[in-house]
C-alpha cells in the first residue's frame, strides 16, 4: 500500500516527533517482527528467546496480530504513557470498539474463528488481554531501558535535521528508503498491496515515532480523530551507541534449560 498523506501549511506546523516510545505501538511492530524472517543477525536470538517462553493466552493475542496485514486498532492506541498505564487501556477496551475493529478487519481478512467471540465472551477477553500483556512482558519489557535510548538517539537527529532544514527537511530525511517527501505530499510506502490511499490531514499533522522493532517499511495509524501516527525503522540502530547496546540485548546468548538426564 502507498499513503499519500497530504499537508496543510498547518499540519506542518503541527508535526512533530515523539517524546518518547508509544509502547503499544512498539508492542504491535514487536509482535509482528516475532513472527516474521527480517533481519535475522538481530533479531533470531531474541525470536527464539521469546517463542520458547510464551504462553497459551500470548499466542492467542498474536493470532490477531498477523506478520503482515489487519489488526485491531484497540490493540495499539495512538497515545504514549507507561507502558502499564497503557496495557490497562488496552484492557478497558468498550465492547462497541471491539465489534467495529473486528468487523472491519472481516471486510478485508479472515478472522480466527474464536475471535468472533471477543466482545461477548468475558472470559475469552481476559485471555485476549492477558496474552498481549504477557506478550509485553516478553517482547519488550527485559529492552525497554535501550530501547529508550534508542528513541531518544533517533530523536535527536531528527530535531538536528529540522533546525537544519526546517520540517520539511525532517520530513525528506527521516527513512528516505521507504518515506518520499515532494511538497505538499509525504508519500509512504508499506509492504502491504500496491494500492494507493489518499490521507487529507486537514490541520492534524502528524506524529513522528522511530521504532526499534519495525523491521520494514514504515506503517500509518490513524483512527480519524487523533493525531496520525508514522512509524519508521529508526535510523541510529547500527550507528549509535544506544542502537549498539539494544542489538547487543537482542543478540545475546539465550541459555536453554537443561533437561532431566541430559548430559552438557
């Protein structure tokens, strides 16, 4: 897909870069990264790591969180606090919201056959957010202190490139790879089809978020009230200290456990 997001004068004032990770945003790219291929001298220790430790109700909760395509919008809102802060949002999701994210995703994708039981069945819900939750403590929780440095890495060449440049230098600078800026259109591209979707921000702007975990392209949320979201690769992964010191977490050594009369 290709977002052509399209800016006001007033939108370009009111970009802006994060302050810091939006932690469900982060958990989303993260529990895609788990199930895809990319990047595997990074990334592979860490999937392993993960995999092997995760429970019944975490793997219910990825199932709604494909390596590419739909997922729920209650699972990533576009807010940033503490990362428990946020996991209590989660939860508290209205029943109404549930049955408007689900049905749209059946518009497009195929949902597990439990999921058509979210919103009614109390029990199945806590599972559901007892499995993202636990999905945070896996995925990011042992990270987020380096991941946190990363972001604030990331963000200050960002704040470098626009007292260079203005906005629109941060703009044609942040992911040239996967971000085109040709005024007044930022043009985005995602791994998903080749169709092209028009975003008129009429006076929002957007909100910059580096990501440790999005291993691809650059993504786009946008629930039509808030602030839209782009999140892009960060880009001091390999450069920066803060970036070396978060590969050198997800590449570590994962000890396996030692079986009874195994011999090492």
């Amino acid at each position: 897909m290709v977002y052509r997001i399209h800016f006001t004068a007033d939108d370009l004032t009111r970009t802006r870069v994060a302050q810091a990770p939006m932690p469900m945003i982060e958990l989303h790219a993260a529990a895609r990264a788990l199930q895809q291929r990319s990047q595997p001298a990074r990334l592979d220790a860490w999937r392993r790591h993960a995999l092997w430790r995760l429970a019944p109700q975490a793997r219910l909760a990825l199932s709604m969180v494909p390596p590419f395509g739909a997922s729920p919008d209650f699972l990533s809102p576009l807010r940033s606090s503490t990362p428990e802060e946020e996991l209590e949002h989660v939860r508290a999701t209205p029943r109404r919201q549930i049955i408007e994210n689900l049905a749209s995703i059946a518009e497009r994708w195929t949902l597990p056959t439990w999921a058509h039981h979210l919103a009614d069945d109390a029990e199945l819900r806590n599972d559901f957010f007892d499995g993202w939750a636990h999905l945070y403590t896996q995925l990011l929780q042992p990270y987020w202190t380096p991941i946190n440095d990363l972001h604030t890495s990331d963000r200050t060449l960002r704040l470098r490139q626009f007292m260079t440049g203005g906005v629109e230098h941060l703009l044609a600078q942040a992911n040239p790879r996967w971000m085109q800026w040709s005024a007044p259109v930022l043009e985005i591209r995602t791994v998903l089809k080749a169709t092209v979707y028009d975003l008129h921000l009429e006076g929002r702007g957007i909100l910059l978020a580096p990501s440790a975990f999005l291993t691809s392209s650059a993504a786009v949320a946008d629930d039509g009230r808030s602030q839209p979201v782009v999140t892009y690769p960060a880009g001091l992964m390999e450069q920066s200290s803060s970036g070396q010191e978060l590969a050198r977490f997800l590449r570590r050594e994962m000890v396996s456990p030692r079986l009874p009369g195994r011999r090492h």
